[in-house]
C-alpha cells in the first residue's frame, strides 16, 4: 500500500508547492493594485465577480460552495495585505451575524460585536467600522423591523448581500434534554423552531434574548438552562449540544445587508434596495410600480411598514434586480422619482453568491 501511496503523496506535495508560489504571486499583484487604486481594498463588486467565475470553471469534485469559501479567505488574505478593515455585527460572538460577516469577508477581517442593531448601524454611520453586517429578512419568519426602520434613516449605503442558511441547535450544560427548564433565544430563532419545541419539549419554558450567543451565555451560567443558537456557540461557552437542526422549515435562510459609506460598481448581476412613499388615494401603488414594469426591470420584493409619520401612513421596501447605472433601471429611477412622495435609494451591490 504505502508504494502505491508514495506517488500519489508526491505530486499532492508538487501540486501543493505550486499553489503557494501561485498564492504568493496573486498576493504580490494584489498589493500593487491597492497601490494603484483609490479607496479602500474592499471592492464587493470584483470580489462578486471573482467568486462567480470561480463557480463556473469549477468541474468537481469541490462543491462550488466550497471553492467559492477557500477563495474568500485567499482575498480576504489578500486584502489584509492592503487594509485592515472592520465589521460591525450584532454580538456577543457566536451569533448567526458573525457567521454572515466571515462568509462574506473572510475568517481574517477585524470584526466589531456589538450590543444592538442600532449599534451597529452607529459603528458605520460614525466611521468606528468601515462596513456594517445587518439581517434584513428571513425565509420563514419575514422581514426584521428595527433593521427596516434604521435604514429609513441611515446615512449609510448598501454594498452588498448575504443569504446564510440558518442552522438551529439546543446546546446546554447538562448532557440531558430532560433535565431543561428553560430555553434561551433571539425571538425570530425561537418562532423557526416552534413545532420542534412542542414536540420534544412542550413544557419547557422560553425566554427571548438579544441574540442567539447572549442566550448560549447565560445558559452557560445556569445548570438547567439551554440556548437555541448556531453551533459555533456552543464551543464559544462550553456547551454540549443536545440535538442539530431542529428549525422547522429546512430551507430556512437569513439574509444580510452590508453597509458602508460608499456604492458598489456594476458587477454584472447586481440588486438595487429603494424605500417608497406614494399618497393614499386609490391605484396609488399600482401608478407608482408601473414604471418598473414600462421598463422591464424586475421586482424581487415588496414589504411595507407604517411609516412613524402619521397614522396609517406606510412606507414600502422594494428590491429590484439590476444596478442604478444601468439604462432601464436608471430610467425606471427617474419615473419613480417624479411618482413617489418619498423616495431613497439605499443602495445598488452585487446579488448573493450562494
């Protein structure tokens, strides 16, 4: 056996000489293009860019998923090289954020936890962070109101977009589920694990907490306490995890905003995010939409929520497919605009790459 094996090993170690004088020298280009460009070394769009083809050459047996996480962190070792940037996220550690934040920039990119969503929003808005990681929606539970309502406000723009799949687990101290008299969560993880929770443990009381890792803290502190929260946590706190993906819904996805204090360039697949106001008179909404479809540019979501400004007065959250820069999205901007009692853009950046 080991004969057979001395070859194979041989030109894994060949290949793997190769790939760190190809890594070095992606490195050494990189620095010279941080050189040479103006601005930060953050670029959402060419990064998109980059994963997406990496996709489309891969031929197996590497998932795409796979390759597109290893490149991530070579560019987010790259960049490193060029600035160290900061991520605000919703902390303390452990939580789902944080795992948006290192799928999206790379396990070496300086992160900032922070107490509330409005923290966070604050870090970028102020400078403290160059870039913001917030959840705007989930697939099962809907939209995230205060995240809704800050970015009515916010000076900050959106640069780009996480869909993470959301992956529940019970961890506690004690080793079993019987032992449990309370649960710990963020309200939205306990609602995506309802029927899982009356199925196995109908009587046990849940408390909502700030976050997923809060909620692993303070079950990490009490002997018959459990926390709902991704897995990560559980060896953040020392917890053992009693059962895995116990959300109701198996497809179930957050997704995630990334802010910052500039606009992503077209990368070719791209989502442009607006907020909306129109009057309350009667075909309203349908005159304000009809310049989306006289343009052909498509809409991927439509949310409402009262605007604070009046009683029974909405704003809507509408996402579109297509960069601001781009002639019919452009155009249908402009119609809009001429529509709409209110009108802001949050931000064009490049759609998802899963």
């Amino acid at each position: 056996m080991s004969d057979k094996l001395k070859p194979i090993r041989e030109r894994i170690d060949g290949l793997d000489d190769r790939l760190v004088k190809l890594l070095s020298a992606r490195a050494r280009l990189a620095q010279r293009i941080g050189r040479l460009k103006q601005g930060g070394a953050y670029r959402p769009e060419r990064e998109a860019q980059v994963l997406r083809r990496v996709k489309d050459l891969n031929r197996g047996p590497l998932s795409g998923a796979t390759l597109a996480r290893l490149f991530t962190e070579i560019m987010s070792a790259c960049r490193a090289l060029e600035d160290q940037l900061t991520v605000a996220y919703l902390g303390p550690q452990g939580t789902f954020s944080q795992e948006a934040v290192i799928k999206h920039f790379g396990g070496l990119t300086a992160t900032r936890p922070c107490a509330s969503i409005d923290e966070v929003f604050r870090q970028v808005e102020t400078g403290a962070a160059g870039y913001a990681m917030v959840p705007v929606e989930n697939s099962t539970e809907g939209a995230v109101g205060r995240t809704l309502d800050l970015l009515l406000t916010t000076s900050a723009k959106v640069c780009g977009e996480v869909m993470l799949p959301v992956r529940q687990c019970l961890m506690a101290k004690v080793k079993r589920r019987d032992a449990i008299r309370k649960i710990y969560s963020h309200t939205q993880s306990l609602a995506q694990c309802q029927q899982w929770l009356a199925r196995h443990l109908p009587q046990v009381e849940t408390i909502a907490v700030v976050s997923n890792a809060e909620a692993a803290r303070l079950a990490s502190r009490e002997r018959h306490a459990a926390a709902i929260a991704a897995k990560t946590a559980a060896a953040l706190y020392g917890l053992h995890l009693l059962a895995r993906n116990i959300e109701d819904e198996p497809n179930n996805t957050t997704r995630f905003l990334v802010l910052g204090e500039h606009e992503a360039a077209p990368s070719g697949r791209d989502k442009t995010s607006l907020i909306l106001s129109t009057r309350n008179v009667p075909g309203a909404m349908h005159d304000l939409l009809t310049p989306l479809a006289v343009n052909e540019v498509s809409m991927t979501r439509l949310e409402s929520r009262p605007a604070r400004t009046g009683l029974w007065e909405y704003v809507f959250y509408v996402d579109i497919e297509g960069h601001h820069q781009d002639a019919n999205v452009a155009r249908a901007l402009a119609e809009l605009k001429r529509k709409a009692s209110f009108l802001k853009n949050l931000g064009s950046y490049p759609a998802a790459v899963a």
